[in-house]
C-alpha cells in the first residue's frame, strides 16, 4: 500500500501530500526535505499520515527526514492549529514565526540545501578504576595542572562538558593519553540546574497578594495581579518561578518588548542562576536555533524569559506562564500573519499544557479587567509602592496659558523648566518623553504651504537633524533635506512639530552644562545601544533622558525624581476606539519612572486641553475602567464584541474599489449590520499599495467561531474571482 504525508511548508499555502518512498520512516511532527515547485527545496512539517493520493497530479517523494526526533510534539501541533483557526490564516503561516529560520532551511536546489546539524557537545569522562591513591599523590607532586583537572572532573561526578573545564588543553590531552579520561561527543542537552537561593523577603502586602493568587489559581487558570508601578509586582513573580522550577516543570516569563528584558534578566539570574533563558526574535538565527533545540532535547525545568516568539519553543512540561505587562499592545503582531495577541495565545498555551498564568499590571487592559469582573480571572490588587515610597505628585501644566503669558520657552512650560533646574541643582535625574522620533514630523514652506511626502506612501515625510535626511516611518524612502521649497523656490522650510531629536537640541541650548542621553528608535539601534544607554543612564553619567514610550516600559532608575510628558495631546489625538485607554495607561507607566526610592517623584504633564476627563482620572483606575467600559458598552467595541479589521491591499486602486464593493455586499449578505465599510483608512497607500478596510463586529454572545468560518468562505469565494486574485485580503483579529 502506497503512504503519503500532509506536510506543512513555511508558506501562506495549505499542507500539500507528498510520498513516503520505500524504507523511509517518518513520524508526525518531523522535519523533512521536501520539492515544492520545478526545483526548489523546503524544509517542511509531517502534519499527518494517510494512504489517500492527491485528487490531482502525482505526489511528489519526500526527499529526507532531517533529524533524529521529532521538531514538533502533537500538542505544539494543536497550539499552532489554534493560532492559525483563530487568527485567520494558515498553519504555514505560523511556521514562517514559530521555527528558527536555520532549522527551516530552503534552497534553489537540492543540491544546494543544506539543513541544521544539531549541535555536538564536547565532553571529558574520568576513567575511574586507573585512578589509584598512588597516581593521585604522585600528579600532586609532578603535574599540578593535570592533577586539577582530574580532581575537577571527579568532583563534577566523572563527566563534565569540556567548556567547563577552565583549564590547559594540554593538561587534558595529556590525561587522556595516560587513559585517566576519555574525551568524546555527545548530544548538547539545556543544562536546566538552577541555583536555589534566597528569595526577597516580601512585604505584608505582597504577601497577602501572593496568597491571593495562589488560592485563585486553585479554582481558575488565570490570575490577574494588578499593583501600582514599583510595587513588587516581580518579587512576587519570584516566589512563584521557584515554586514550579522546585517540581522540575518549565517556567515561561513573556515580556512585551526585548527592551525590557535587560534589569530583569539579571534580576532573575541573580536568583536562579545561569541557566535563565533568554528567547527574542532580535537574537541572531544561530542563537535562536540553538535554544530551540536545547529545549527541545531537555525534558523539563527550563525557565525562560522572552518576547512573543517564546510561544512557541517546544516546552515538555510547562507548568506556569507569567505576562507582564500584560496591557502592552507591543504583546500584538502587526505584521506578517500570524497576527496574533501573544496575552491571548499565552493563556491559551498555559491552558493546553494544564499550566496556570499570571498577568501583571500597573495598568491592566479593560478586557483583562472586565474578565475580572465577570469571575473569569482570579484577582488580587495592590494599591502602595514597595517600601512605602509615596506615588508620584501629578502636575498638569497648561501649554495656551504659558504661551499667553509668555512663560514658554522651545517646547518647555515654566513649571517644567523650573523643575529641571531643581533637579540638576540637586543632582537628581530626570526623564522627558515625547511620543515620536527624528527631528520634527514635517518640513513646510511658510509661503506656499509646500511639504516634503513619500512618493510610495500617502505620508509627510519625517525629518532627522543628525542623519540629515528625511525618511518615510512606514516604508524607508529617505530624501536629504531641503532647506528652500522646490516648489515655490522663495520659502525657507521650517521644521513642524518635534521629536525626540529636536527636544534633545533644545535641551542642549537651554541647560548647556547638563549631561544628555536620547532613547529612541534611531539611538537604540540593537541590544547592545540599548543596553549602553540605560546602563549609562543608571549609573548616572547622565542627568537626563531624552525618550519615546520606550522609557515607559519596566526600567527602574534611582535617581529619577522628574518626569516631563511634553505633549499629552498627542496621545489622545488617535482616531481609535482605545486612544483614550492607551493614553491613560502610557501616561501612568510613564509616570511610574519617578521616586521609585526614598524622593517622591513629581510628573509635570504639558497639554493644551487641561480639563480633559482623563487628567482628572489619573491615578484612579477604577473611575477611568468603569468610564471607559460603559462607553464600549453603549457603542458596542470589545469587550463587549470581538472585531476583525478586514485590510485589503493591491496597486491597482480601480481592482481595489470593485474587490472591496463586491467583498462588503458578500459579507453584509451573511452578517448584515455587523459589518462597517469599506473606506479608506487615514493612510490609504502604503509601499506602493492602495488600501481600503471593512470592519466586522461580532457580539461575544455569538459563535465566533462560527463567524470566522463564514468569514473565511467569502474571501475564499472573492479570491475565486480571476479579476481580484492579486488583491491581497488581510484579516486582523481582536484589532489592538
């Protein structure tokens, strides 16, 4: 009987059937080398075994079955279903994210394919029964360095991996000529030993907390800790990391940005030891091959630390999932698919593997909160910082009135001039944020209203004093900067607005003997510019810090006692159902920055609308949640309805209209006034592409599920048109 295999490729194409030749033996879940098109060589994923030909055509041969074991375990297999179900897209899709791309290797050819050669460890064994009292005594006298070595390897239980042995390779060779040690290979394996050590004791509070949580999670899998920024929150994370590494079971922390993980790395590796693993889709191709297959090979006891794409390494027993941070929106893939919720496919993750999960925030999203509410999510809360360090002072500074008065001076009020120069009178350090980079947004010509825009993207283009360019911040298009209009040849542009390199300027000029830092995304370039900067910043070499919301996010700076948000306005200025959510929860992480240790702090907010509601509400959680959640309510946005962002895309902007139209009729048809559009969204062309987008709303009391495979069937049916197959249609769930 003929065997074939449903083999899953890194592709946005469904699983196609291949042939099992002769003698070859193949598992579900193994990696293999397979021929997809007239020559090209894919590593593809056995989904399942059969012996039913394809309905058409004759199935290509699987070429090899690349490693040893399995990549993939049966339940891997069913998160990554889930995801590719719930998200809309294909299981391939989520292949192209969740595999290292060194241990998906493809090629031209089959000549030219060259797969991952799993990692070899060298390792050294003690001989025992040649190593007499007699031979012990005489290498102490005569050969100290090789009498170190054969006592390390001894202490070490007889067999020790040859990097750890820190000594002269000579001494080893030596040994092993003598045949007191061999000297080999075998398979790596994840050293998952971790070094008990003392936990932080805890405080009242926190231990209440932690007790809280640990009774919740007895009834409910997910626990949501809700505690005021600087209030332990990680100490309590702690005691629950140690409580299931003690039991040999995995431990996966979920941090929103790779930016976060620096302080708490070595927090963590100060209490467990080395063998914290670190996991981010900005480690280099080799390093994330390495882990995965580290883990993959370990049985359990692996505590890691990482981004989203942590999700998915291949976890034997996991028993705890903590996301912190849990409101962050870096948590949601924007793109490619699978554009999933790294929150949403936690829990989901924690609850296939029978695991618990933790999320943690000062400022929890409303649709953990409303879970909350509604007995879904144990809870427990705490309202006081670590220590008894009092909550920051909130100031919140009127731009209109500075600018009548004349008090404003650059981009500065009186009241946050003056509190800059208090702190550097007193050696304090301080932190300005401003929600956008470069120099200014835009260049314009004052006489004919002229400015500089992407021919590829219907955006201005931003300006970047240093770089002297100005660069699209959608596709990449960069022009130098003009200094007169090349439209009316008489004006002199004039930087608009301002970003983060235009405040660090002003700075300059305005205190010249302070020391200034910029933390942005044309600064923190890689790990290592990050890394330099906060370090630098912590070790105070510098007293202020110029900074996007990356400043907001879990960085911990004694000497912080003043934060200057610059423009509170631009936070709310979103067309978004969430500008307001989002803009109080930056504004509270932001805030979070400041007397985090024995000075309170002091939050200086600029805004031209002061008696906005949400300045009022700052601090008080439950007014602004309980404002919001009755707004979403009434006008029916999540939690209340789920929502899919229907994005489609081509450069033929007449193909687009008539796709949309006939795509909008289709769904109306199946879902009636559920569904909203198509229009063009405020950037309607992108990289060349025109854009239009629908909008689907689903009540939570219905079947999504259901909803999502209607949803499906009609763009499957849209696509079937030969006019609109290059119209590409992109579905975003639970739009963030």
């Amino acid at each position: 009987m003929n065997r074939y295999a449903d083999i899953v490729l890194p592709l946005a194409q469904p699983a196609y059937t291949f042939a099992i030749g002769e003698g070859v033996e193949v598992s579900v879940g193994d990696a293999v080398a397979v021929q997809f098109g007239k020559q090209a060589v894919y590593t593809g994923i056995v989904w399942r075994l059969h012996d039913t030909p394809p309905a058409r055509g004759t199935a290509k041969p699987i070429l090899k079955v690349l490693y040893d074991k399995p990549l993939l375990s049966a339940l891997q297999m069913h998160f990554w279903e889930w995801i590719a179900d719930y998200y809309i897209c294909s299981v391939g899709e989520v292949m192209r994210v969740a595999l290292p791309s060194i241990i998906k290797a493809k090629a031209r050819c089959e000549e030219e394919f060259s797969p991952y050669e799993p990692k070899r460890e060298a390792i050294v064994r003690l001989v025992a029964e040649s190593f007499s009292e007699e031979i012990r005594a005489k290498m102490a006298r005569r050969a100290p360095k090789r009498y170190e070595a054969l006592c390390a390897i001894e202490q070490a239980g007889g067999l020790l991996p040859r990097y750890a042995v820190q000594l002269d390779t000579t001494a080893l060779k030596a040994l092993a000529k003598s045949g007191l040690i061999e000297m080999g290979e075998r398979d790596y394996t994840l050293n998952c030993e971790w070094s008990k050590t003392l936990l932080p004791k805890l405080s009242d509070a926190q231990t209440t907390a932690l007790d809280n949580i640990r009774n919740g999670l007895k009834e409910k899998r997910v626990a949501l800790l809700h505690g005021v920024t600087s209030s332990g929150k990680t100490e309590i994370y702690t005691h629950l990391i140690e409580e299931r590494l003690s039991r040999g079971e995995d431990v996966l922390f979920l941090v929103p940005e790779i930016s976060l993980t620096t302080q708490l790395v070595e927090r963590m590796r100060a209490l467990f030891g080395e063998s914290v693993t670190v996991y981010h889709s900005k480690l280099t191709p080799q390093q994330r091959t390495k882990l995965y297959t580290d883990i993959l090979s370990s049985e359990s006891g692996n505590f890691v630390v990482g981004a989203r794409s942590a999700l998915f390494l291949p976890y034997k027993k996991l028993g705890l999932v903590i996301v912190d941070e849990e409101h962050d929106s870096s948590y949601k893939q924007t793109e490619p698919n699978p554009r999933y919720n790294g929150r949403d496919a936690a829990i989901m993750l924690a609850a296939m593997h029978n695991a618990k999960c933790v999320l943690g925030s000062a400022t929890p999203s409303l649709e953990s909160y409303a879970n909350h509410l509604s007995g879904k999510y144990a809870y427990t809360r705490l309202t006081e910082r670590y220590g008894g360090v009092e909550l920051p002072n909130i100031v919140i500074s009127d731009t209109v009135r500075n600018v009548k008065r004349n008090e404003r001076k650059r981009h500065f009020n009186k009241e946050l001039l003056e509190g800059i120069a208090e702190r550097l009178a007193n050696n304090e350090q301080v932190i300005l944020f401003q929600n956008r980079r470069g120099y200014s947004p835009y260049m314009e010509c004052p006489s004919c209203g002229w400015s500089a825009r992407c021919p590829k993207c219907n955006v201005t283009l931003s300006a970047h004093q240093q770089k002297g360019r100005m660069i699209c911040h959608y596709c990449g298009y960069n022009a130098p900067i003009e200094r007169y209009c090349p439209n009316c040849k008489s004006g002199e542009l004039r930087p608009m607005g301002f970003g983060t390199e235009r405040v660090e300027e002003a700075v300059a000029e305005i205190f010249p003997d302070a020391r200034i830092l910029r933390l942005d995304g044309d600064t923190a370039t890689s790990g290592a510019a990050y890394n330099r900067i906060i370090g630098a910043f912590a070790r105070h070499e510098a007293d202020i810090l110029v900074g996007t919301q990356i400043v907001s996010k879990g960085l911990d700076f004694a000497d912080v006692t003043l934060i200057g948000i610059l423009n509170g306005d631009n936070l709310l200025a979103s067309p978004d159902f969430r500008a307001e959510e989002r803009a109080w929860q930056l504004l509270m992480q932001v805030a979070g920055r400041a007397g985090r240790r024995d000075k309170r702090g002091e939050v200086i907010i600029q805004t031209a609308e002061p008696d906005h509601s949400i300045y009022a509400m700052l601090g008080d959680y439950d007014r602004v949640a309980n404002k919001l959640l009755a707004e979403r309510k009434q006008f029916g946005y999540p939690p209340f309805v789920r929502i899919v962002k229907i994005t489609m895309r081509t450069n033929d902007k007449e193909r687009l209209v008539g796709s949309s139209l006939q795509l909008g009729e289709q769904l109306r048809s199946r879902f009636g006034r559920r569904v909203l559009g198509p229009v063009a969204p405020l950037i309607d062309r992108v990289r060349g592409e025109y854009r239009v987008e629908l909008m689907l709303k689903i009540e939570v009391e219905s079947s999504f599920s259901k909803a999502r495979s209607i949803l499906r069937e009609e763009i499957s049916k849209l696509k079937s048109d030969r006019s609109y197959r290059n119209v590409v249609v992109i579905c975003d769930v639970d739009i963030l």
